[in-house]
C-alpha cells in the first residue's frame, strides 16, 4: 500500500471491504426478519414444469452460524492483520518481519555448526561430510548455471574438477576467486603477431605445445611469433596465475580446441569473468564453497555425486 502516492486508493480499497462486510450482516438480518406468506402446504406458490413446487424452508441454522461466524473472523482478521487499505493491523505482523525472524532463527540454529567449521583448516572441511552436504546445496544454487552442475564447466566456464587452474587452485587462491571475482583478459593479438599467415603460424606452435595434431612447418614458423604471447603465457606456454593466461601445454580449452578456436582467440582476443561472490554470500559460505570446490579435484570421494 505505500506504493500509493495519494490515501485515496487506500480508502477506496478499505471503504469497499468494510461496506462488503456489512452488507453481508444486513442480508442475513433482513432476510432473517421478513416473512414469506407459504400456503398450509409450505409452499410459495411458484410452481415449475406443471409440479415442480418451490418449498419455504429456513436457511438451515448450521449454516446460518457459519455465516456469522465467517463475518465475525473476517472483522477479527482484519483488526488484527494488514488487510483494510494502509492499517497494519494491531499485532504489527508484516511479512518482512516474520522474514526476518525466520532467518534469524535459522542463522541461529546453524551458527554452532559454522562455528565449528571456522575451527577446521579447508583442507579437513573438505573430508567433513556435513560441511560438504552445505557445500554441494550452496553450489547448486550459486555456481552450478554457470559451472554445471557436475562442476565440470563448458565452453568459457571453467571445469573445477579437473588440477588445472587459471588463477590457482590453493584453498587461498579459491576463496580469494569466490570471493572477489576474477576477470581473464586477454587483448586482441592479430596485429603484433604479423599477417594472417603468420597468425595460422603461432596457431600451430600453440598446438605443437600440448602434442595436439598440427603442422610443424607453420609450427617451427610461429615460434619465434610466439614472443608477444610470452608476456603472459610465458616463453614456455605454461602460463601465468596471477593474470589467469592459462597454460596452453595441457590440452585442456577454455574456449575450443583446434586451429579454428585458436586463430579466433589471437584475432578477437577475450575477456572472462566470474563474479565476485562476497555480497551475496557470508565469508562462512564461502569458505564452505572453497572447501568443496578444492575437494572436487583433491577429494572426489567426499563431493559431487
Ligand atoms: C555467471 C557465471 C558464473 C557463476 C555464477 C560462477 N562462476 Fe566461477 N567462473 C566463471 C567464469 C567465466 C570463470 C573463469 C574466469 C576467467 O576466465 O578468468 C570462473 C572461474 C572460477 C574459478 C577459478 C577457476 C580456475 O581455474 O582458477 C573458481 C574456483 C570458480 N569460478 C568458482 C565458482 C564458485 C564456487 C561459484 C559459486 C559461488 C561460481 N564460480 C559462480 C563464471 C561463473
Ligand atoms: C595480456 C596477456 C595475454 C597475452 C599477451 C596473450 N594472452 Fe592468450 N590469454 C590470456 C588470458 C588472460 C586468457 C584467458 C582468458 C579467459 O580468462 O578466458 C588467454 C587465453 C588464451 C587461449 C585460450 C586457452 C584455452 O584454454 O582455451 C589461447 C589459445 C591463447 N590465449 C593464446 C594466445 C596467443 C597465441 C597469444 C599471442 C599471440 C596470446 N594468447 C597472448 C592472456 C594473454
């Protein structure tokens, strides 16, 4: 109701209820009161299809009571709870309130159980089956969209159960990613690579990096090329944590494997992100999170199933 700008709607919607309520009390007391005129037989007098007969039966008393009964509840109801316009109600309930005491409640009964998580090392959260449960719920509901729900990523989204790493695969190096995001750029590169030949050239030295099939004439060509591609994937291709330029010698693409994918990364460049999780999760989430992200690739038993 404070949506509204002005009271009138507020009167409008409450006058409408409160006239509703006493319309109800004034057709059960007038028709309690007015006396059909019935023939001995206890019948009005209309009569349908030659002898249908309509009978001048009282309302039933039962029936007649749960009327005024429900008049009499809709009264209380509305004294007490929100319901008439903008009144609150005398009990002052309002559903943020009741919110907000469900999860304090709730804060309050898994408090000892974070308590004793905040007392173990993230490498013993990870082998704790109930930190573990809490961890595969949380990350089904804040990760597995974008890592699946197998945790094993897709094109872009990087496979957490497997030991290759961006941005490192510590138990620091995790909540700090959880934490505060990570963002993977990697610059259009066509242009200080050379022409577009040149560009297929350093394609294939990439690939020649992982054993992956590839020509090794272009190979042998594009290596020296491959010096602009040094800075962060350093001068042997197994890359650099602290930016997330990830190690080409593994055989394992973020974003596509083969000649294709690689040319497009070197012309069209990326940048990648994962957002950063700390307002939208408490620090003790998160430690659970990185607890079980770290135990997928260190501890499969005890995670996703
Ligand atoms: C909107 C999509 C999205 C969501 C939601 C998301 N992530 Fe990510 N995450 C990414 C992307 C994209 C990357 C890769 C960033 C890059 O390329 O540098 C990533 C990277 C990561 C990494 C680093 C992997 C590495 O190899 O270093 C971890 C760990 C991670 N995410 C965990 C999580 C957890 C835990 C959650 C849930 C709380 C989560 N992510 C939610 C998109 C997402
Ligand atoms: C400024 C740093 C930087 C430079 C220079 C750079 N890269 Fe990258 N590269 C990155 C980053 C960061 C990513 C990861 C992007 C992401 O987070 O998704 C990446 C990703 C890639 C990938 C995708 C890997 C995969 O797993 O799918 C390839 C291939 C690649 N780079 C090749 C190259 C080549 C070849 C060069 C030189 C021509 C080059 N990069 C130069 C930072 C760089």
């Amino acid at each position: 109701m404070s949506d509204f700008t002005s009271d009138f709607w507020s009167h409008y919607v409450a006058g409408i209820t409160i006239i509703g309520i006493v319309a109800c009390f004034l057709l059960l007391w007038t028709t309690a009161r007015k006396k059909v005129a019935s023939s001995s037989d206890n019948t009005t007098g209309h009569v349908w299809d030659e002898n249908l007969a309509e009978m001048n039966n009282p309302l039933p008393r039962w029936w007649v009571w749960l009327f005024v009964i429900t008049l009499v509840f809709g009264i209380v109801y509305l004294v007490a709870y929100p319901g008439l316009g903008k009144f609150g109600g005398k009990l002052g309930w309002t559903e943020q309130k009741q919110y907000e005491a469900e999860m304090a409640k709730a804060k309050a009964e898994l408090e000892p159980l974070y308590a004793r998580f905040r007392a173990m090392k993230i490498e013993d959260l990870a082998k704790d089956p109930q930190a573990m449960a809490i961890g595969d719920r949380l990350f089904m509901n804040n990760c597995a969209q974008c890592h699946g729900s197998d945790a094993r990523g897709s094109k872009g989204f990087p496979n957490l159960t497997d030991n290759d790493w961006l941005h490192g695969g510590t138990p620091e190096k995790i909540q700090e990613t959880i934490t505060n995001g990570r963002i993977g750029i990697m610059p259009p590169m066509a242009a200080a690579v050379g022409t577009a030949d040149d560009v297929r050239n350093v394609a294939h030295y990439v690939l020649s990096l992982s054993n992956s099939p590839h020509d090794s004439v272009r190979a042998a060509l594009g290596k020296p090329k491959f010096a602009v591609c040094a800075a962060c994937h350093g001068a042997d291709g197994k890359g650099n944590q602290d930016i997330g330029a990830p190690n080409l010698t593994d055989d394992i693409w973020l974003h596509g494997y083969g000649e294709d994918a690689i040319i497009a990364m070197i012309n069209n460049g990326k940048t990648n992100q994962m957002p950063a999780q700390k307002d939208k999760l408490t620090e003790d989430q998160i430690r659970v999170l990185t607890a079980y992200v770290w135990g997928l690739s260190h501890n499969p038993k005890s995670v996703g199933k």
